[in-house]
C-alpha cells in the first residue's frame, strides 16, 4: 500500500450524530459546518421560515414540517483531518435510515439536552451503536439555559447507557449565568460571550485554575465554586482513556452551547484528535482493512430526488478500502458485472461536487438506474459481501390501492424502487393480488404516497389491512420450507426483494406458528 493513500486514509474522521428529536443536532451541524468553513454564517443549512433550506430538503413535505427526512453527508477540513459528518434523519418514523447509516461511520457525536438529560430516542441510537461498540464523543447542550447538575448528567449517562463518562471540558454556572467552561486537559478556563452565535468567536482564555484572572473574569464566587467542583469532579469521575474511547466504552464528556457555538470546537478538537481513522469492515469472506490498495464498498442508503432539477436516484456508498478515481471500474458483486462509474459525486459541504478522487472513510453517491440495493458491495473484483446492513420488520402495514386501476405496473415498480432504497417496505401476498405496504413509523405512509404522485404520476390510497407483524421466513430444509409455504400460504408475501415473508394478523398468530413450525426461523431483521 502507498504512503499517500494510507496518509489520506488516516486523515479520515466520518461520523454521525445521535440524539434525541430537538436536543440541537441541525443547530449544532451548522456550528460544525461553520468551523470547518463549509459555510460562512450558521443559519444556512436548515432556516426554519426563512425561506432557505438545507440540499436535503428535497421535499415540500419536508420543508412544512421543518423535519429532516433525508440523510446527507457533509465533507469539511479540520484540524489535520478530514471530516465526514453523516445526518442522519431525526424523526422516529426514519429509524431504519437511521441505524443503515450508523454501519457506515466509525464514531458517533451524542448530542444531549443538559435540561432534559437521556431521552428515549438517545437511548435507541446508543443501543444499536452498542452493536458495533462505535466510539462515542458526548455533547451537554443547551448551557445558556438552566440545566441539570452537571454531575448527576453524566452518573445518568453512566447508568442508563452503561457507558463510562470523562469530562474534559466544565461548566462554569449555566443560563443567564454561563461563563464558560474549564478545560480539563488544557488547563485553561474558555470564557463565553454571549451574541455571537452565527460566527466564530475570539476565544478569551484564562491560563491557569488559579490565576487571579479567572477572578476577575467569572467572578471570585463562581471561580471558588469551580476550583471545589474540580476537586471532586477529578475525584469521582474518569479520566480520559483512549483504549476505553474506542472499544466504546468511555465517552469524552464536552459542554456548551450549539446555539450560542460555544464548545463545539472543543468537541471538534477532541472528535479529530481522538476518533479513530476508517475501521476496518467484515465481510462474509474476510475482514478488509481500509489501508488495503484495492477498492471496495457498501451501499448503505438510496435517495431520490435530492436535486428537484435530476430526477435521479442516488446510491451512498461508504469507501470501506482503497481509492475511487473517477471513470474507474468496479465490480457489482450482487450482479457479478463490472460497471464504469464515471460520475459519482461528493458531498463537499452540501454542494454536489464531481468527485475525482475519493479514499476509504468517504462517502460517494453513484447514480442509480435501478440496478443498485441498500446493502450492495462494490469491489475491484474480488467477490465479497459486507455483512451487518440491517433491514427491520415494519410494525404498520396498510394495503394501498390506486385510484386509476390501469396504472398498477407503475405502482408496483414504484413500490419496488422505494422499497429498495428502504423508504418502505412492500409485500405482495402469495395467494391475493393484494399490495401492502410496510413501515416503521406512520409518516413513511404520507411520504411513499407523495412520491408515488410525484415521482411515478399514480394516484394511491391506503386501506386498513389485517396485519400486525411480518418476520423474514428461512429454513435449510428445503422439503421443511416447501411444506410450509402450502400450509401458511395465506399468511405468506414476498417482500420488494421476492424474500419469502410471513405476515401476521396477530402476535399471537405468529406465536402459534412460530410453535408449530419449529424448523422455520423467524426472523425480525433481514440482512441486506
Ligand atoms: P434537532 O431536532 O435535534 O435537530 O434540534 P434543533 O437543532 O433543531 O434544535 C431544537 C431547538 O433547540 C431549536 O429551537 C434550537 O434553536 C434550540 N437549540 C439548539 N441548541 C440550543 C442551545 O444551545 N441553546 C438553546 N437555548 N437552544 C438551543
């Protein structure tokens, strides 16, 4: 392997950001984005009402309701580093973008609401980045308003995420008294200004714990209560591990404000400083290290439409070894071709952007014509498969229906398009012409009828629909497997990807035949 390619390789920071809905994670990419000059003054990337909407914005829906369905990915320089930054949707009903899109980074920025502490969604997401032990760097939020005891933050994240936290930064009062936040590492007291928000701040900086300065500068009643908080602060909480950071189980704890962009650049120094470079990925033959020469991939999401003006599908793809060069050739293991990509794109700060150049840790979109799925391994030719991109059993089901019965064909191939880029689930029950759609969360429903009328012009509606559960049907058996599929075929579909599906009208149901039919797995996600 080269010099140059392993130094690119090395210079990678791809990451996500998890948190619960309204803890900060759009204001705090902006505040990102501004300090790795992606953009030149926050407020761009999603200005509720005024009038200027983040690339992913693609749709009107999505623009009223000021949610981001749609994930992107934003390249930005920092420090030494490269940074990728994943956004990965924050609505609920989006889970399944959202953990494909964890199996494609290799840390993850937690975002907490300092006044609120762990909510449900947090805890989800950390669970699922639990699968793959990813390295956790932690954000208290919201400091200029009044928040919870710092020290019973971090025991609650201790105890309900069953991950150990280190502070390295400390706050100095909170709300209409925020001062600022002592650095644990630096040994330097950052002071806070309020106002600046949309820029990047002149830092004031106090050197020193017991510099006379810090007196003057927060006041010697704050300065006292944080030099006594320090003592015990170093006394019962850990100190920095990196061993611990990456196997996942220490989180480098930063406070501030995304609001106010303050800390975020703490968060960022430590983030490139401390996460680690593109890990290496499984396959289904062999492990394959991202310094490796040769190239290779995985799809992990499909997108439609994020330029109205191409009407195109892209397929985001995680450089898991080696270098994209454009016009080169790789090989569609699924389909077993070799296809020329001439014009993938990147995600340089939002803009579309010819990539010419691209190295294991990035993320490149290939334009999509039907051929590509969520889970797609592409190669320079040897035959692998990446392994752990997940699809989950919906817990909605509806049957849809068109309003003009001669489109059907377009209906379906919609359906089926949609449903490979995991926007939702399709089922087509063995013994009915039926069509029912799967999904996690209800908003999914409004979104595939959207854009079946605009992207595919058919007019669908949705009826209730007797199921209650789907489970991915396998069996080594193949006699086992055949005699099953006669005796439930009422109970049988084939999902988007003609996987054999059982779909259930009641959990209790699938209890029964899940007793009766023991050599039959059941399972609640399928592998892509
Ligand atoms: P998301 O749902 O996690 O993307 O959260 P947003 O970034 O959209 O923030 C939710 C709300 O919290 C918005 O009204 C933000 O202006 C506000 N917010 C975000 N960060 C801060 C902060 O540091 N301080 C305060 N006071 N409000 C914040």
């Amino acid at each position: 392997m080269s010099n140059t390619l392993l130094a690119e390789v090395a210079s990678r920071r791809t990451f996500a950001i998890i948190s619960h809905p309204d803890a900060g994670k759009t204001t705090i990419t902006e505040k990102v984005l501004l300090h790795g000059r992606a953009i030149q003054s926050a407020g761009t990337v999603k200005g509720r009402g005024s009038g200027q909407h983040a690339k992913s914005d693609w749709m009107e829906m999505e623009k009223e309701r000021g949610i981001s369905v749609t994930t992107s990915v934003m390249q930005f320089p920092y420090n030494s580093c490269l940074v990728n930054l994943l956004d990965t949707p924050g609505h609920e009903d989006f889970s399944e973008d959202t953990y494909r899109t964890l199996t494609a980074v290799d840390s993850c920025l937690m975002v907490i609401d300092a006044a609120k502490g762990v909510e449900d969604r947090t805890r989800k997401l950390m669970e699922v980045t639990r699968l793959r032990d990813t390295p956790i760097v932690t954000f208290m939020n919201k400091l200029d308003r009044d928040i919870r005891d710092p020290m019973e933050l971090l025991d609650e994240v201790e105890t309900e995420l069953n991950i150990l936290c280190a502070p390295i930064t400390w706050p100095i009062g909170c709300g209409k008294l925020f001062k600022g936040v002592y650095h644990l590492h630096r040994d330097e007291t950052i002071l806070y200004q309020t106002g600046h928000g949309h820029t990047i701040q002149e830092l004031r900086i106090v050197k020193g714990l017991d510099n006379p300065d810090l007196d003057a500068a927060v006041g010697s009643d704050f300065a006292e209560q944080l030099r006594e908080e320090l003592e015990l602060v170093r006394g019962a909480s850990n100190e920095f591990d990196k061993e611990l950071f990456l196997s996942g189980e220490l989180t480098p704890v930063y406070f501030g404000t995304a609001l106010g962009n303050f800390g975020v650049d703490h968060m960022l120094d430590g983030l490139t400083e401390w996460a680690p470079a593109p890990m290496p990925r499984e396959t289904s033959e062999r492990t394959v290290e991202a310094g490796e020469d040769k190239f290779s991939g995985f799809v992990f999401k499909i997108q439609a439409n994020m330029d109205p003006k191409h009407r195109d599908r892209i397929a985001f793809m995680r450089i898991v070894s080696g270098k994209y060069t454009q016009g080169m050739k790789m090989k569609h293991v699924r389909i077993g071709k070799t296809v020329n990509i001439s014009d993938a794109v990147t995600f340089m700060a939002g803009d579309r952007e010819r990539a010419e150049e691209a190295f294991a840790g990035d993320i490149i979109g290939l334009h999509n014509h039907g051929t590509i799925q969520i889970g797609d391994t592409f190669t320079q030719g040897e035959d692998l498969k990446f392994t752990g991109i997940p699809n989950f059993a919906p817990e909605m089901f509806r049957r849809i229906r068109l309003k003009d019965p001669l489109k059907q064909k377009q209906l379906l191939k919609g359906l089926v398009q949609l449903s490979e880029e995991g926007a939702v689930q399709v089922f087509r029950p063995l013994d009915t012409n039926d069509l029912i759609v799967g999904a996690v969360g209800v908003l999914q429903f409004e979104v595939v009828v959207a854009r079946l009328k605009s992207e595919y012009n058919v007019e669908a509606i949705y009826e209730a629909v007797n199921v209650a559960t789907a489970r991915w049907v396998y069996c080594e058996d193949g006699r086992k497997l055949e005699e099953f599929k006669r005796k439930c075929s009422t109970n049988l579909a084939l999902d988007g990807g003609d996987n054999l599906t059982y779909i259930a009208p009641t959990m209790v149901n699938l209890n029964l035949s899940m007793e009766r039919y023991p050599d039959i797995q059941f399972a609640k996600t399928r592998e892509h």
